[in-house]
C-alpha cells in the first residue's frame, strides 16, 4: 500500500482521527447487534467495516438493489466484501413503486431513504438485531438532506456523526484500514442526476447510468451525467476539466454519450459540484 494520505490542513490530525476511530469501536462494540446500511461509497463502507471490526458476526451489513443502484457501485460493495470479509446481504427495494417518489419534487431522497429504512427495520425486527445505522458524517450537515429526516423518523443510528469524524479523517482511516474504495470520489444514487420534477423511470435511470459507464470507460474519474430531457449535462472535475476540453476527447464524449441514447451532449464548464441540482434551491430561496 502507498503511504497513507496527508489530512489536509486546517482538519484534524491524524491522531484526532485515530482516537475518534477508537470512540467509534468502542461505541459499535457497546450495541448487542447492528444492521448498516451499505451503499458501497467511502461512509458507509467505513462504518460497515468498523461495526464488522467491533461486533463480528453480530454485524450485518445490507446493501439496497433498486432501479436507482447502478452496477459500479455494486461492484464497490463486492470489492469490499472480498476485502473485509464482513457479513453481507443484498435486499430489493421498491421505492420506484411509490407514487410520491417517482414525481421527484424536493423530497424525493426523503421517501428513499424512508423505503429503505423500512426494510432494515423489518429485517432488525425479524432477526433481533438491536439497531440499524447509516453513514452519514459530520460533513454532511452542511448540504440539502431530507434522507436525514426519514433517519431521524426511523431512529437510525449515525455513529459516524457522534464520533465527530469528517470526510478527510474517514478516508484517511479507511486506507489505514486497507479499504479498497478509500480515494472513491463522492457518490450517490442515479435519480441524484435528474433535475426535480422530472419524473423517476427505470428507463431514465438506466440511461443516466450507460452515460456514467461511458465516461468512465474513457478515463475520466469524478463526474456526473446530468439528464436534461434529452440531452445529458456532463460535469467532470475540475483537474479533469482540461482533458475533456480538448478537441478529441469532447468528440469523444459526445459520441459515448450518443451511442448511450442521449440525443444532445453538453460538458458543463463549472466543472463537477456535488449538489449542483440544488443550486436552483439556493436560488428560488434567495441563498
């Protein structure tokens, strides 16, 4: 393994981040047993390996497979599981069933997050697993999040949030920890990329997520495929910006992207912002 990341100045130091990770273990290993939701991103598989670290057996990671869950980050989880050898199980579920959901106003992540809460409490209630936790961090405060208020209504755990750990301290003990997605960029699930209020399909998302494919095949790292009707709004990274404004690659990604079924093909030259859908938020309020 290369040596470990620097925290970057103005965080914690990496003592700070060690001693939060024993806060962290000691808490886990308070609980009788504990479900946690795995996405597959950097938080949740952190916290996934901390409570399999903590608890054993008495761990039992869930992975939700829907519509919105693209392959690439099933194949994080797998990644994972062959790494941690963590007890694990993949579950459907439906939230492309509910009405509300699919009309994608501003709650939608709300009624997501509700679907999916729902089947981690039966799945707890069944087995007798004392409590279901999730991975948000102290990070994630700061941004548009009604997924927290359906946490909040289901009484999900966040034991990332009460250690006090923030995104730099999480990647840091993450590739301590030998993770294999302790670099991933942030990531969220496909609806993500569609503007509110245009409808949630399969076929939408299944566009979304050939168009993502796509640029990833072409190298690129750290980006979203925003669906604007028919035309896909491409935002790469800032240090990425350069590689994809050149002649040949934009061509390129014009093309991949047709090929994927959009009919138009724009590359956002802001660059990639997580939450950029929000900013019509910000706006209509005035921020």
């Amino acid at each position: 393994m290369s040596a470990l990341v620097q925290i970057q100045t103005g965080q914690p130091s990496a003592q700070v981040a060690a001693e939060r990770e024993q806060q962290l273990l000691a808490k886990l290993a308070g609980l009788p047993s504990l479900i946690v939701a795995l996405s597959g991103g950097i938080d949740s598989a952190y916290l996934a390996w901390a409570a399999h670290a903590a608890l054993g057996e008495r761990a039992l990671s869930v992975t939700a497979i829907s519509a919105s869950y693209s392959a690439f980050d099933r194949e994080q989880v797998e990644s994972f599981l062959r790494t941690t050898g963590a007890r694990h199980e993949f579950v459907e579920t439906r939230e492309l069933e509910n009405h509300a959901y699919r009309v994608n106003d501003t709650n939608r992540c709300y009624y997501c997050k509700d679907e999916l809460f729902s089947v981690l409490d039966a799945i707890a209630a069944e087995r007798k697993f004392a409590a279901v936790a999730y991975g948000v961090n102290a990070d994630d405060t700061f941004d548009f999040r009604p997924g927290q208020r359906a946490a909040a209504e289901h009484r999900v755990l966040t034991p990332l949030l009460d250690a006090e750990l923030h995104k730099p301290e999480i990647r840091f003990l993450a590739q301590r920890a030998g993770l294999p997605m302790w670099d991933r960029p942030a990531s969220a699930c496909l609806a993500s990329r569609l503007p509110y209020g245009t409808e949630v399909t399969e076929e939408r998302l299944s566009l979304v997520e050939r168009g993502e494919a796509a640029l990833r095949s072409l190298g690129f790292r750290q980006f979203r495929v925003r669906l604007h009707d028919t035309l896909g709004r491409v935002e790469v990274a800032q240090d990425e910006l350069p590689r994809a404004l050149t002649p040949e690659m934009a061509s390129a990604i014009a093309n991949a992207l047709k090929v994927a079924g959009f009919a138009y093909v724009t590359l956002d030259l802001e660059g990639y912002r997580q939450g950029s859908l929000n900013e019509a938020l910000r706006k209509s309020a005035g921020t």
